[in-house]
C-alpha cells in the first residue's frame, strides 16, 4: 500500500461514501489517515458527541478541509449529556475557515449571540435551521451582515424568528438564490415583500405557513404598492412551493404568480384564494414548466373571512395542456373527499392535461371524476412511466385491468382505492410488463394477487383510516 501513488490512494478513499467505512480505512496505516484527515469536507454530527463542545473541537482539529457541517440532535434527551451550545458554533467560526452550508436542528440551546460568532464565516453560502428556539430575527441579522455571500436560507419552525430586517438586508445583497420560510409563525405572506430588489436573482422559493396560526393577513397600503412595483420582479425564479397560504387577488403572492416566466416547478398545497386568471396567466408566461401539484383546499377548510370563495375551473387545465409543452410531472389532489372542493376540475381537464402535455408521472388523489373512461384514456400516454392513484374509488377492476395496454408505464402505486381487486391484477401477472407495483390499504386486493404482476412488488394493509 505504501508504494501505491498518492494520487490513486486519494482516488480510492474518494470513493469510499460510508462514513463508517471511511474512518475503518483511516486505521490501516499513517497514510490513509492523513490522506483522509485532509480529504474530509462533510461532517454530521448530534447526540452521540460527548463532552459536546470538547468532542466538535477534536473533530475541527482532526479534519480542516470541512466545508459541510449538520449538527442534529433530533430525538436528544438530558440524559444523553448538554448539547452543543453558542462556545460550539465559535468553535466551528475559529476553526472550520473552509465552512461553507452549516445545518442546525433541534439545537435548543444556541441562541443569537452563536449565530453572530458565525458571521466571521465569510464564505458561508448555505444555512439550515430547523427548530432553534432560541433564535430570533436579530440573530439572523447579525450573521447575514457578515456573511454577504449567503445564497441559500431553511427556517424551518423557528418560532422567534420575527423581525424581518434581515430580510430586507438580503434584498439588498441580492445573493439570496434558495429561501425556505416553513412554519415560522411569525412570519407572514406579507413579509415576503420585503426582500425587494432580491426578488431578482431568487431561484427557488418554499413558502409554508403553519395551518394553527394562519390568519387573514391585512395588507396596508405601502404593502400592497410594494407588491405591485416592477422592481418586484421574479423572472429568475424556477421553483416555487407555497403551502397553506392566503393567496388575494392583484396583491401578495397572487403578483409573484403572474411574473415567474421562467418556473420550472409549481407546488400549490391548500393555497386559498388561487383563481383561474392566476394559473391562465402563469401557464402563459411558464412555458418551461416541468413539474405541477396542485393540492386544492375543500370549502370546508376554507376560512370564514373568505367570503364568495373564488374556484378553479377545467379552464385553467386547459392553459396549462396548450402553453407549457414541457409538463413531465403532474400532481393532482383534492383535500377531502368527504367535503365538496372549491376545484370544479373534470375529467376533461385533466384529460386535456394528458393529451397535451408529454406526462411520464401522473398522481391522482381524491378525484372522484377520474373513472374506468380516464383509464382507457391512458392507453394513449406515450410518455406515462409513473402512475400512483391514491383514494380514487371511481376506479374499477375494468379499468385497471387496462394498464396492461399503457405503452411506457412501469411503476404503480395505488392506496385506499375501495373499487379494485385481484381480478384488476391477473392480466399483469407473468406479464413482465411492470418493474414496481405499491398496493397500499386496497381492501380488496390481497397480498397473493399481487405476487408476480411486476418485478418488484410492496404490499402493506392498514384499514384503520376507514373507521
């Protein structure tokens, strides 16, 4: 081994990923260890490190290139020793000078004077935080002044976080490229707005409010102008996800909607407020759009202040099939099946999706108007590769024994579909025409009607949802 050049060694433990692997090879000899002592860049970390603060510092000594750190202490209990604290992240700014995406989650004892240790990072690029309580707005700003090339930022559940300053502060760099606000109470859809000038060179944008504080934001006059400036542009923009949020006509994120020429990727989940002009006018201008999921609220779920809820009709389907000839992947699901939706889609709307559009993965959930006919319509899918029918009870052995016609299919997954049984599967058996088939909690199919109808197959019942 000593003989071998270091540039095949170094090519070896590159390739070596477990990190138990990696530290066993780093025993066999001197220069394994000092190859692989220089070689690390990523580092994870949580309850197993003890004395905390001791143990990172070893670690930091140990390994200089580190350039990736996560610091996870999910499932930590006192029992297990102190977590790290705020001396932990200094640690990290003194002696990790290569550090570029640092991950916190569940550290509950860092708190804002840790994050400003972490502003001497000055090639920090990416930072995750998700649960750190004792982390507020003003903690956030003191790190992103010092880290002027931050482009990537998770709040996931950070509950005080609610100055927003840093966020303005952002919009002025105009560095920020990835930004994910999920569960911060404090946090509205409003606040967004003032990320200004940062609108420009964002890239991806996740958005979730927390469905036990979600209220309807009242917008004062100044937010609305900001909203509606040109300078609140979003022609970067490739993925947008918004979850539970309050979408109001000409205003907030209805404005971001309208101007995202260049999305690729579209997540709406439980959005009150969308109308078809909103998806009309964002097929039209989205023409690259790739990936679609609309998750569409119930009128029961709906807020009492949302007076004449405004629907989603066939007619926004029909944009979406004529203008974006790029759609691979599309997500369709209602709420609730046992309360009326405020999405009057048809069948022909998805149809027009189907047939204009080059899907390879379709995912249907509580569409009650998808029946044996839109599977017959299938057998025309070119592209179709991925199929997952979730609580379409419309479906029937009928129409899944058409499946075997489908010209590309080769993954399915159907869970809580009371209308299906093994007489759906039999043509599929011995047929070697699937590589996976998922049944989930399908009353009616059993586990042996599923054994060789794919190469691959999952089969799991659990019938308590039905009670």
């Amino acid at each position: 081994m000593e003989a071998l050049p270091d540039q095949l060694v170094w090519e070896v433990l590159h390739r070596i990923k477990n990190t138990s692997d990696r530290n066993t090879s780093a025993l066999i000899c001197k220069r394994f260890y000092q190859i692989e002592r220089e070689q690390r860049g990523y580092l994870r970390v949580g309850c197993g490190l003890s004395p905390a603060n001791e143990a990172l510092s070893a670690l930091c000594m140990r390994f200089p290139n580190l350039a990736k750190v996560e610091i996870m202490y999910s499932g930590w209990m006192s029992k297990l020793g102190k977590q790290l604290d705020d001396e932990g992240l200094k640690i990290l700014s003194q002696h990790c000078p290569g550090l570029t995406d640092l991950t916190l989650s569940f550290c509950t004892f860092i708190t804002d004077a840790g994050l400003g240790f972490l502003g001497s990072c000055k090639g920090l690029k990416a930072l995750r935080l998700n649960f750190t309580p004792g982390i507020t707005g003003c903690g956030i700003l003191s790190l992103v002044v010092g880290c002027k090339n931050l482009s990537t930022l998770h709040l996931t559940r950070c509950l005080h976080v609610s100055s927003v300053e840093w966020l303005e502060y952002l919009g002025r760099l105009e560095s920020l490229e990835d930004l994910a606000i999920n569960n911060c109470r404090a946090i509205g859809e409003g606040d967004l707005a003032k990320l200004g000038c940062g609108w420009r060179k964002l890239k991806r944008l996740q958005f979730e409010v927390d469905t036990n504080y979600r209220y309807m934001k009242v917008y004062g006059r100044l937010a609305v102008e900001r909203w509606q400036r040109q300078w609140v542009a979003c022609e970067s923009l490739e993925d947008l996800s918004l979850v539970n949020c309050l979408i109001s006509p000409g205003r907030g994120l209805a404005c971001v909607l309208v101007k995202c020429q260049a999305l690729q990727k579209l997540h709406l989940d439980m959005c009150v407020g969308v109308r078809d002009n909103d998806l009309i006018t964002l097929a039209q201008q989205c023409t690259k759009l790739k990936y679609l999921s609309l998750r569409v609220p119930s009128d029961f779920s709906v807020p009492i202040l949302m007076n004449n809820p405004l629907r989603l009709t066939d007619e926004s389907l029909k944009a979406i099939a004529q203008n974006c000839s790029e759609l691979e992947s599309v997500s369709i699901a209602f709420a609730d099946g046992d309360f009326p939706s405020m999405s009057s889609f048809t069948l022909t709307g998805i149809l027009s999706v189907i047939e204009g559009c080059p899907i390879r993965v379709l995912v249907l959930e509580h569409i009650y108007s998808f029946n044996d006919s839109g599977m017959e319509a299938l057998c025309s899918a070119r592209f179709l590769n991925i199929l997952e029918l979730i609580h379409c009870h419309e479906i029937t052995d009928e129409g899944l024994q058409l499946v075997k016609h489908f010209p590309c299919l080769s993954i399915i997954r159907l869970t809580r579909c009371l209308g299906v049984s093994d007489i759906g599967l039999k043509p599929l058996v011995g047929a070697h025409k699937l590589q996976l088939l998922k049944v989930e909690d399908c009353p009616q199919i059993s586990e042996r009607g599923t054994k060789g109808a794919a190469k691959v197959v999952s089969y799991s019942q659990d019938f308590s949802w039905m009670y």
